[in-house]
C-alpha cells in the first residue's frame, strides 16, 4: 500500500553561485520518492532542511536552472539567514 504522506511530500533545492548568478537558483525539486532523495542528500551533506509551504508554491512552476523570482526574495533571505545561523557564520 502506498504512503499518501511520502506521497504527498514537496522538496526543492536552491543554490546560489556570486560569480554566476544573479539570484538563488532552483537546483532540484518534485514529489514523492524525488522529495525523499532530495531531503536525503541534505541530510547526508549536513545542509540544513527548512520546511516553508509558501516558499514551495512560489517555486512549485519554475524549472530546475530556474532563478527564484522577486516575490521569493524575502522567504529566501530569512532562509539564509537561518543557514548562517546554523554553521555560525556571520
């Protein structure tokens, strides 16, 4: 039997590169048994996880390569923030 919760589970990856990009890029993202591999690689690779529904819905249509648009910004600033919180950077 299926598990509707693994199911029903979003992730998306961001990255940013200063020499690269203008703003934060969708790297990976999907549902289901793609959320779950996505969320494992975070774990295994110590990158803090944030769980931010709207966040997700903004990023649900762009495409992986994809920059976050303007009405991201805010959600994925405070999602910086909390990173940088986490590793102790300042």
């Amino acid at each position: 039997m299926p598990d509707s919760k693994r199911e029903s589970r979003q992730a998306a990856a961001l990255g940013y590169s200063r020499d690269r990009d203008g703003a934060p890029r969708v790297l990976a993202k999907g549902g289901g048994d793609v959320a779950e591999t996505i969320l494992q690689h975070a774990r295994e690779h110590g990158i803090p996880i944030e769980r931010d529904p709207d966040l997700l819905q903004c990023l649900a249509p762009l495409r992986v390569g994809d920059e976050i648009p303007v009405e991201a910004y805010v959600a994925v600033a405070q999602i910086l923030a909390f990173i940088y919180k986490v590793n102790g950077d300042s």
